[in-house]
C-alpha cells in the first residue's frame, strides 16, 4: 500500500478497491446467510494472511501461513456459519 500512498491523491485506488471490497463481502454475505460480523472478520483474517504472506516472500513459511488460514476459515465456518 505504501507504493499508492506515494503516488498522490489523484492516483489513489480508493474506488476500485471500495468495489472490490464489496463484491468480496456480497459474495461472503450470500454463503453466510447475512452475517456481517463474519463477512468483516473473514474478509480481514484473508487480507492479513495475504499481506503477511507477501512480506515473506515466496518461501515454505508463507505456504504454511496461507495453508493454516484456508484450513482454518474452513474448520471454523467463519462464513457458512
């Protein structure tokens, strides 16, 4: 994020990153039955297993760490309920 914070007001993707973030969430709200709670807390547990992934680079730990997520958001029925 801080590539597009630099690059100045006029080139920030506020509105594209809005959309994203809601197709996400509709999509996460249809198989949750509406929860929004659950949509919010899945949609972060991704974006912070993506980012943290990112910051170790293309190792077996970053694997690992996106593994675990996946399995867990599956295990918890952090959206089906």
């Amino acid at each position: 994020m801080g590539v597009v914070y630099r690059a100045g007001r006029r080139r920030r993707p506020g509105g594209i990153w809005r959309a994203q973030v809601e197709r996400y969430s509709g999509h996460l709200r249809t198989i949750s039955g509406g929860d929004d709670a659950k949509v919010l807390v899945t949609l972060s547990t991704i974006a912070g297993a993506l980012v943290i992934a990112r910051g170790l680079g293309p190792t077996e730990r970053s694997d690992e760490l996106l593994s675990a997520v996946r399995d867990a958001i599956r295990e918890r029925r952090s959206v089906a309920g």
